[in-house]
C-alpha cells in the first residue's frame, strides 16, 4: 500500500503519470491501473478451487458420510473405509488415501449442526436416566445401575440403586419415589436406549409392564431422539452430581433395598442449595413442582411381571438364557408362573401360591440359586439323597457331622422333623431347633416339632427367665417342718 499512496501523492501534486512512473521506478500502466481505482476498501478473501481427482466421487463420498448420521457411532464409516470402498465400487479410481482422508476430515469438520435450544421445563413434568456407579457389597466393590428421577424446573432429584436396567427395575423405582413424593409427575422423558421402551421413527414400542404401569398412574410419556442427549441434559448431569455427592466414598451396602430408603432422605438433603440459574433454593423451586404433581391412585402398581417357564427334573427353570433358579421338586418337569420383580423372582403353584422368593441374579455369567425349604421334604422321604443335596451344604456344622453319623431312620426322622417345622414356623425357625435337637442328643420327628413348638409360643430370652430361687426356699421350708 505504501507505493499505492505514494502515486496518490505525487497525483496530487499535479505529476503526470510518465513523472510519477519514472520517480517512483515503475511501469505506466500501474500508475495508470491505481489512478483509476476509486475503492481501496477491504474484500473478503475468496478461496480459489482447484480441481481435484476426487470430484468425481466427492458425492458418493458425501451420500455415504451423509447415511452414517442413522447409524451407531461405533459403526460408521472411517476415512480408511471410505478409500476401501471406494476401490471396490470404482476400481480405476486413482486418488491416494491422503487425498481422501483429507476430504472425510474437512467434511466432518464442515458437516452441519442441528444445535440446541434453551429448553424451558413447566412444574411438574421429570426426566428419567440411568447412570453407573460402584458399592461395596460383601467386601467386593461391583458397579451396579444408578436409576435418577430429576425435576428440571426445581432442579431436584432423587438417586436409586439396582442391579439391571430393565422395566421392573423403572417401575420399581418409580412406583417407590412416587409413594414417597406422594403425587406423580405430569410427564416423563425417558432415553431413547432405556428399557421401558423404544422409539423408532414417530413409532414407540413400549415395554408391556411399563404400558399397565403408565395406564396405572396416567402420566406421560416422551422418548428422545437418537443421539439427543441434550433433551434431558438435566437428569444426566444429576447422575454425575449425586454420584459425586452421594457415592463418595463407595459405600459398603450390606442391604440394597435399605439403602435405598437411605437415598431418598439423603437426596432431599441437596435441595439446601441455591439453583444454578434462578437464584433461589431448590426446595422452595420444588414447591411449584410438588403442587402441579397428578394425585395417586387408591392403590399403588405392583413392579412385577409374570412369565411362564419350563422346569427340569430337579424342578429348577431358567431366565435370561444363563441364570438357574430352584422352584419344588413336585414342579418337576412342569410349565409354571413366576413373578418376577425388579430384586426377587418368586416360582408360583397352580393355585397362586408363591412357592418360594429368590434374590433376582443380573449378569452374563451362569448362576444356580436353591431354596432349601423346597427340598425338605424331597430329601425327607429319600434320605440316602441327604448327603449329596442342596439342603445338607445349608445346614450348620454340628447339624451335618451329626446327620452324617446318623442311622438311615433317625436321619430320615430328622429331616421329618425339619419339613413340619418349615410348614408351621419356616425354615429358619425349623433349622434352629434342628440345631437344639443335634445338641440334646434327641433327633426324632417328635423332638423337634417339641423343640420347634416351644421356640415358636415361648421363646427363653433372658428378661424372661424365672427366678426359681424362691420357690425352692419356699419348698425347702415346708420340708423342714
């Protein structure tokens, strides 16, 4: 620019253009293009096109970047790909990788944005989420499910813990915090990926526990679009923040079930705190949400449902394909009801009755669970089974070293005594007479049903135990005289 000022200077002072040429050393024709330039104002850069091999296949490239944005992360296309296949589709293609990898980075860079909007959430309406979090259980650290029901509009939010992350965990959760809240949410958002349902398009296919549990409490229901995390960024940053706050440090969690009912006081605690945006406690923000809050119906939904199954010879059915679980042996070989909840499977008889409840097993290993109760009397009426069954690996030391050495009808005569004992007063109570009846050395049928009765109508605790000193005074005077 400084020469450019220098021809409008000498311009000014009335040099010709042949003068100002030959001051300034340069051709005519740039002082006279100068000259007549009027705008000297700033352009915007244009980047020049060049041609390039890769045009001819810059829109399939485009097409097949373009369809990946219906497709998992995971699995889409990679520059690698795209040169791969290109070569398969177009075999006297002559671009190099470089070439290629240089157009996929550039187009990913440049491919458009939906963006995201501010997002404005009425009271009443809640997001649901899962999150990962790690307990103690048992002195092993496991990571298990962190269920989260978030309020946007209070930014309050609760914490649940559970072992999968299916519909009778969602509903089993659910139905807990609304018992506790005493009122249900007027809406809920749900992630396209959880396990109450899915959405497809304008299509959702819904979970058909999860639909009787909607229709039970009338609330509704909207899924994310895929890929849409920002739809229910609150719950997702709750997860994070109770995470930190509330699972720091890990917990030792002896009682899942316990420390559930722990969260929800523990949650609330958290309300104290100003909201991010509004300026105000989260607990007075969560009165509006609290009053716009549906009422609950006279009863609440029961988390369960029912599948039928096909027991084998031992009388044990299995779900998910890996885990075993034990109904009675008089099930054998039989198509049978179970209820299965969120924490517990529960086998049933024909006329209803639970049979017997198992701890729910989550995982992809195989597992066997076994209710000794449902073999008693299995073992009872073969009691050469006794030393290779289930039911002898449950009993106390003592109790199996002195079954072992039994006789075939005091044997058979205990365990007799067990199976009425588990009828009347339940397992538990008919294991601990069992055990009273090893010690006194009297292991009939009658022994322990005595044993047991006695344990059940007039149990010996200390602050029961009669002072028998004075009695004995008293007789022992009568004596004399």
């Amino acid at each position: 620019m400084s020469m450019i000022h220098q021809i409008k200077v000498l311009q000014a002072r009335g040099y010709s253009v042949s003068a100002i040429a030959e001051e300034l050393g340069c051709d005519r024709k740039t002082v006279r293009k100068y000259l007549q330039q009027t705008d000297f104002s700033p352009t915007a850069p244009v980047k020049r096109v060049r041609a390039s091999k890769l045009d001819p296949y810059k829109a399939t490239i485009d097409a097949w970047l373009a369809e990946d944005a219906h497709h998992w992360y995971k699995q889409r296309h990679t520059a690698q790909r795209v040169f791969d296949r290109l070569g398969e589709e177009f075999p006297d293609r002559t671009v190099s990788y470089r070439t290629v990898s240089r157009y996929v980075q550039e187009r990913r860079r440049t491919a458009p944005t939906t963006g995201t909007l501010p997002l404005e959430w009425p009271p009443g309406e809640a997001q649901v989420d899962f999150g990962q979090a790690d307990i103690v259980e048992q002195g092993t650290i496991m990571r298990i499910h962190a269920f989260c029901l978030s309020f946007p509009h209070s930014n309050a939010g609760y914490l649940q813990l559970f072992r999968g992350e299916n519909a009778e965990c969602v509903v089993h959760g659910l139905v807990d915090l609304f018992e506790h809240l005493g009122g249900v949410p007027t809406r809920l958002v749900f992630d396209n990926a959880s396990g109450v349902g899915r959405r497809v398009g304008e299509r959702v296919r819904m979970a058909e526990l999860f639909a009787r549990f909607q229709a039970h409490y009338g609330f509704e229901t909207t899924f994310c679009n895929p890929y849409a995390g920002h739809e229910k960024g609150n719950v997702e940053n709750k997860v994070g923040y109770f995470r930190r706050n509330l699972l720091v440090p890990v917990p030792d969690v002896p009682d899942l079930l316990a420390m559930n009912r722990a969260l929800l006081t523990r949650s609330e605690r958290h309300w104290a705190r100003q909201h991010y945006k509004k300026g105000q406690p989260v607990a007075t923000l969560f009165a509006d949400d609290r009053e716009a809050l549906r009422a609950l119906p006279p009863q609440a939904f029961a988390p369960y449902r029912y599948t039928q199954v096909r027991t084998d010879r031992q009388g044990r059915f299995c779900l998910e394909g890996q885990h075993w679980y034990s109904s009675a042996p008089e099930c054998a070989e039989q198509a049978i009801i179970v209820r299965v909840g969120a924490h517990s499977v529960e086998p049933m008889a024909a006329d209803g009755r639970i049979l017997t409840r198992h701890d729910r097993v989550y995982g992809p290993d195989r597992s066997d669970s076994t209710d000794y109760r449902t073999t008693v009397h299995r073992v009872a009426q073969r009691p050469g089974a006794w030393r290779n069954s289930p039911l002898r690996a449950g009993m106390p030391e003592a109790v199996r070293v002195a079954l072992d050495r039994a006789m075939r009808a005091d044997l058979q005569a205990a365990l007799e005594g067990v199976a009425q004992c588990a009828d009347r007063w339940g397992f538990d109570h008919a294991v601990r007479a069992l055990e009273e009846a090893v010690a006194a050395e009297r292991i009939q049928t009658a022994d322990i049903v005595a044993l047991g009765r006695r344990m059940a109508l007039a149990p010996l605790e200390p602050s029961n135990v009669v002072d028998l000193l004075r009695y004995d005074t008293l007789l022992a005077g009568r004596v004399g005289r």
